[in-house]
C-alpha cells in the first residue's frame, strides 16, 4: 500500500493521532483520493 506510520512522543502541529489516521483511512481520506491529494499538494506548497 506505500503508507508509513510514525509514532511521536510529543504533539505537533498538523500531526493526528492514530485513531484520527485509522478513521481517515476508512473514509478513503488519503492520498489515493483524488480531491484529497490535491488539498494536501496544495498544503505542502504553501508551507515552502
């Protein structure tokens, strides 16, 4: 599937947690979506 997980100790801003990540899964909230890919795209080119 090419999805990672990572665990951190600390929260951090725009990071979920895992029952956020699990339930974005199921809704298909992931980059395999085509409206939700371009949203985080376009997320990471503001950020730069």
């Amino acid at each position: 599937m090419h999805y990672g997980f990572g665990v951190h100790e600390d929260k951090k801003k725009g990071y979920i947690d895992f029952k956020e990540m699990r339930l974005r899964m199921l809704r298909g909230e992931n980059m395999t979506n085509p409206k939700i890919r371009k949203k985080i795209l376009q997320q990471e080119k503001e950020e730069k």
